[in-house]
C-alpha cells in the first residue's frame, strides 16, 4: 500500500471580505496551489481534513476557521479554494485584522485520513515518536496514553494526553506595534521573539482565566509521522480549545513544542489539569537515510541528510558574484552583494532575500540547470528539523552583524564552503556563544573541498560530525607544549603518549597547537591510536609554522592573536606536559602556571618532561616566588619534573586514579582543591559551551554532570 503524504502546500489570501465590525472577524478566500492528487480526492471523499492556521499567526492569539456557512472547498485542478474567516482574540494586537493583506500565507490542508491513521502508540513510542520528560534511560512523563473509538473506522485507536510544560511566551506590550505584528503576519514564527519572552510559572498553582490567551509548550518530538492535535483539550467541558496551528510535522517537531490554547469556557481551570490530545498519522518517509533513535528525538540536521557529494552540489549553483544563498524547504534564494558588503545597503538585502525565502515559489530557472541534480538535494532539506530548517549557504563566513541578521529572521545553520580558514577571537566566541546557547542554538558547518569533508563547529572547534561523540567521551584532554623545530628531542613526548593511550583509551584526548614538530608528532600518534586530537592553531604561514588539516577538531586563529589561541587551549585541557621547548614553551609553561593559581583550571600536575634540565630554573624561580609570598605556595608543587617517560605515566596514573590522595601527599589545601573545581567548570561551561568537564573529583564520581 503507497503511503501518501497527508499535508498540503501552504495556502494564502487570494480574496479579503469585508470585516464584520461587530465580532471582528474578518472572512476571506484561501487559495491553496499545487495540492496533491490524492489530498484533492481525500477531500472530494469527505474524509475529515483539517485547515490548520500558520503557526506564527497562531501564537499571537488570531484564529482561523472555516467560514460558519460551512461552505465546502472548491477544487478546481491542482488547487483549493476555501472559504474561511480570521478572528482576533489578543486584545494587545489591537486591529491586526487590518494588516492581513493578499497574498499573505496563512495555512495549510491537513487530511486525518482514518485509514493511515496509527491505532497503536506503543508501537510507535521511544523509537520514532518520543513524547513527555525523560526520567532515566527509556522512561517518560508527563503524559497518557488512552483509547477511543474511531467514528468513521469503528477500530479502538489510541492517542496521547500530554501535560504543559512549566514555562510560557508572554507578549511583551510595549514591544507590540503594527510593525512588530505586520512582521509575524509576514514571516510568522521567526519573528515572534520581538514581542515576547519566555518565562518559567509555577504549573500548580497557576491558574488559565475565561477570555485568556496562554502559548505554552509541550515535550514531542516526531519522526516519519504526523501528529494532529484536537480542537478541544481535557477537561472536555472546560471550553479550552487549541487554536488552529495543530500541526505536528514528520521531523520538524522535536524537544519543545508551543501550544496555544484560549479559554472559551466560564470558570478559571488549573494549567496543571490541562491536557492536550494527539492522534497520530502515517505518512511518506522522504528520507533516504534510515530513522535513528538519537535523530527522531533531537531533529535532523543538514549533516543527517546530505552526502558530501550532495553538499558539493549546493555550491554549484551559487552565482560568484553572491553573497550567499538561502535554503527554506524547496526554494532557493539567492543573496545579491551590495558594493559595499559591510554597509547597511547589505543588511536590507538580505532581509529582503530573507522574506523572499518565506514565500513558496519555483526555483529559478537558472538553478534548475545546474548539474541536473539540485532539485533533488533541496527535496531532502524538506526533513531538516524545526529552527534548523533553513540554511545559508556561502563561500566566506558572513560578517558577524551579518549573522545577527539571518538568526534574528529564524535561520539557524550556516553552511560554507572554506579551506582552513582562520577568526578573528570574537568571531569564534560568537559561534561557541550562538552554537551552544539553551535555546535555538546554530550550526556552523564547514565545507572542504580539498579534503571533501564536511565538518561542524562543536564546543570551539570544527570537526566532522561523527566525531562529536568522540569529543564528549574524552575525559583527561592533555595539552603537549613543545618546540615546532626539528631541534627538539621529542621522544619522550612520544613515548609517552603511546604509554597513556594503551591505560586510558577513549577516555583521553590530545590538545597542541595545530602545527608542526612536536604538534604534527602528537597528532599523529592520536590518529594511530584513535583517540581525539585537537588543534588549538594560530596563521603562522610567515614564520614558517604551517597549521595542520589532519586534526580530528581545528580551529585556526588569525595572525596576532597568540594569546587568545593558548587561552583556548588553557580552557579545553586539564592535564598539562611540557616538553624541551624553546620561547613559546617558555611563555605557555608560565601561562600554565598563571591558569592554576588564578583556579581557572583544575588543579593537576604540572609535568615537565626535562631529560636536561631546561626546566631547572623555572622551578627554581617558581619556589623562590612561593617563599617571598608573591604567589600561593602550593603552586611549585604541582610542578612535576620527570627525566623518564615512566616517572610521568606513573604521576599521571596515580593522580588519576586517586586525585584527593596525590592532592594530600602534595600538601595542596583543600580550599584552593575546591575552589579550582567550581571556578574552572563554570568558566568552561561558559567559555566553551561545556556542561561535563572532569574537574578530578571523586565525591562525584570524577565526573561533573
């Protein structure tokens, strides 16, 4: 049996009525092109269909309905008319009504087709469908399954009761005007953060009023299926209804989900006895990768979908003289550049492009050429989930007030094509900022054609996307300082190396300075060993220095900023060795010393690998600062010189393997232990996007969760 998709295209005012002054209700003709053959005859049918209002229209409070004389849609080929009417129930919105203007999207057919319709959740639950809040491993709340009895099947078919989430989006009044309205009628979802915030309630104890309008959230998230929810949410006598947006789309919909829901009733009801219903449908799979447990849940991302040949074939269209492009679904927008690509002529170009992008339409002829293969790429974007849905893509990282204003209209993934390139310290922090942020977060994607690799920017490095779970497994990241001449002896880093690699596994990973002699060294014993490597580079092609391409995570600062690239690599490790180094080993050892008594990393051994006593009189120096009580005095003894590979595996071990037990031998006061711990976790988490960063604590379980 040929599974159909049950969705139509999104409709739009093709005919504006005149506006009943008494009830504010404004009554138009929807047109809805291009509506497939089997939705087209679903309908002629009678079977149950739905005309779902856009969403951001939705979560302003504007109701869409079909017209009260229940006039039937007409089909006339391919498309749907229907007639149907606008009402306004925010009170803040004033005469919205008014800037409803033709050609305005508004909404979309949805057949609730008995047929496709999914009568066993259970089946379904926790592997393409995961609803409610997670409490451990496979177990969810927050929500009921419950049966009923299809009316025009007569089966028992299931459907889901799902409670609110503690927090809602309140309309921020001073914030509202025709403008900031016009915008959500024009662009709907993403520009509802203009007017509103998110704020956490007390579920409890709140309580929704008659006349209330209240946007909150709900925990879904979909794969190959439909969700549909129903008018009318439990209690069934409260006279609480969902406003239209009812629509829950095959891998669009995951994590948090808004609901909007007007009381219509007489009494005040509790949120925390609110319920809202789901039936659920079949629908085309148009994926030609296979459904994962770990992707239903989080969303598809670009990266899911697309080979690297695939990504190859987005560039092959964008014209030279672009900015860029926008991906929304299947259109295809192009960015033209303004002469002055840094002026705010550039900025209006690319709102305008933005709104273009939001408007359904037939690719350009131009883009349809290509390689013949475009169209079909852009097809599987229609899977990319929720606020990633939408792509830019370029050849240069766009300017970062640029970047502010494709987020702020709603796009979230940022896609271009460069070969090692290299960032400014601001840039970077921005991408960790915007990439890891609680809510709406980025995706910062690479593409390089040399290598034909396609790599993600993760907690401040670009890496391939597999290997973000690798990253998240390293526990103990070892910075290897050291000389980049081939004057260096660095055997005993080798040795090294090869030694902890074989005791501790995935669980370690390597950080240097993404370039060349004891740098390329370590990187390469990494990959023998596969265990993650980082490199922390700098744009030192002057000084003979080239970065390294064969890391498994790289980030390459511009030229200057030296001492913003070993800041970064400070924050990702926590066990540092230096090897016989020169001037720049000289600077990061001191720098290493500087980080711990300032508690800005955990506090660890210092190892200095010094088969000839380089070192001497650093130590020397750091013990005489310690007894003129210029600095704290456990500080010179972290430091832990080692003339053999073994005397280092075996401090490492040891402070590994019982970190308050070496803490004591070293005589390093807990107050100092523990202040290191909560200091350096919380500039991590805020530096570099980390939640889990091993501080060497065994009160919890070596682990920071």
């Amino acid at each position: 049996m040929q599974i159909f998709q049950i969705i139509s295209p999104d409709g739009y005012i093709a005919e504006l009525h005149d506006q009943k002054e008494d009830n504010g209700i404004l009554a138009s003709r929807f047109h809805f092109p291009f509506v497939s053959d089997y939705i087209c005859s679903a309908i002629r049918e009678k079977k149950p269909f739905v005309f779902s209002g856009r969403s951001g229209n939705a979560q302003i409070g504007i109701k869409t309905d079909l017209a009260e004389e229940g006039n039937p849609p007409v089909i006339q080929g391919s498309d749907i008319f229907v007639e149907a009417q606008l009402q306004n129930l925010n009170p803040l919105l004033g005469n919205a009504l008014d800037l409803f203007k033709k050609g305005d999207e508004i909404g979309r057919l949805v057949v609730m087709d008995p047929e496709l319709r999914i009568r066993d959740v259970r089946h379904y639950l926790h592997k393409r469908l995961f609803v409610g809040r997670r409490t451990g491993k496979g177990y969810y709340e927050g929500f009921d399954i419950r049966q009923e009895t299809d009316p025009a099947t007569g089966q028992v078919c299931d459907y889901v009761a799902m409670e609110l989430e503690p927090y809602q989006y309140c309309f921020e009044p001073d914030a509202m005007n025709l403008s900031s309205i016009s915008a959500v009628i024009k662009k709907g979802r993403s520009a509802l953060n203009s007017i509103r915030s998110r704020m956490s309630f007390d579920i409890d104890n709140t309580w929704l009023k008659p006349g209330d309008l209240f946007v909150g959230a709900i925990k879904i998230s979909l794969g190959d299926i439909y969700g549909i929810i129903d008018v009318q949410t439990d209690p069934d006598d409260a006279g609480i209804e969902h406003l239209p947006a009812r629509v829950l789309d095959p891998f669009r919909t995951f994590r948090d989900r808004q609901v909007e829901l007007f009381h219509f009733g007489t009494d005040p009801v509790a949120l925390k006895n609110i319920r809202v219903k789901i039936r659920f449908f079949r629908a085309k799979n148009p994926l030609t990768v296979p459904l994962e447990k770990t992707k239903v849940k989080d969303g598809y991302r670009l990266s899911d979908l697309l080979t690297n040949a695939e990504i190859a074939n987005l560039f092959s269209v964008m014209d030279e003289d672009s900015l860029g492009l926008i991906l929304n679904k299947a259109n295809c927008i192009p960015i033209p550049k303004a002469l002055d690509p840094f002026g705010h002529a550039q900025l209006e170009i690319i709102r305008n492009a933005i709104l273009e992008s939001t408007f359904r339409k037939n690719l350009p002829p131009a883009m349809e050429k290509g390689n013949g293969k475009f169209k079909n790429t852009l097809e599987k974007l229609s899977a990319l989930g929720g606020v990633n849905s939408r792509v830019f893509i370029g050849r240069d990282f766009p300017d970062l007030e640029v970047v502010g204003a494709l987020k702020t209209s709603g796009l979230r993934t940022f896609l271009i094509q460069m070969n090692n390139p290299s960032f400014a310290d601001d840039y970077v922090k921005k991408m960790i900022a915007l990439t890891h942020s609680d809510h709406s977060g980025c995706e910062f994607l690479r593409y390089d054609s040399g290598t034909d690799k396609l790599y993600s920017f993760y907690h401040g490095c670009f890496m391939e996307p597999d290997d973000k779970e690798r990253f998240d497994r390293v526990r103990y990241w070892v910075a290897f300082y050291g000389s980049h001449t081939s004057e260096a002896d660095n055997r005993l880093t080798i040795e090294l190396i090869n030694k902890l690699a074989l005791r501790l596994g995935y669980e370690m990973g390597i950080v240097h300075g993404g370039g060349p002699g004891l740098m390329k060294e370590a990187n390469d014993l990494a990959r023998q060993h596969n265990i993650m490597s980082v490199g922390i580079a700098i744009d030192l092609e002057g000084e003979h220095q080239a970065s390294l391409t064969t890391c498994d995570g790289l980030i390459k600062y511009k030229e200057g900023l030296r001492l913003a690239r070993q800041d970064h690599l400070q924050k990702l490790s926590n066990l540092p060795v230096v090897n016989t180094g020169g001037y720049g080993s000289a600077e990061e050892l001191a720098i290493t010393i500087t980080s711990m008594k300032l508690h800005e990393n955990a506090l660890a051994p210092i190892i200095l690998l010094d088969p000839d006593n380089l070192w001497e009189h650093v130590k020397k120096q750091t013990r005489k600062i310690a007894s003129k009580k210029y600095g704290p005095a456990f500080t010179p003894r972290l430091i832990q010189s080692c003339s053999t590979a073994e005397e280092a595996v075996k401090i490492l071990l040891a402070f590994i393997g019982n970190p308050d037990q070496w803490y004591r031998a070293h005589k390093i006061p807990k107050e100092n232990i523990d202040r290191a711990r909560v200091k350096s976790a919380r500039i991590r988490q805020m530096a570099l996007g980390q939640n889990k960063v091993e501080t060497f604590d065994m009160s919890n379980l070596r682990l920071t969760q």
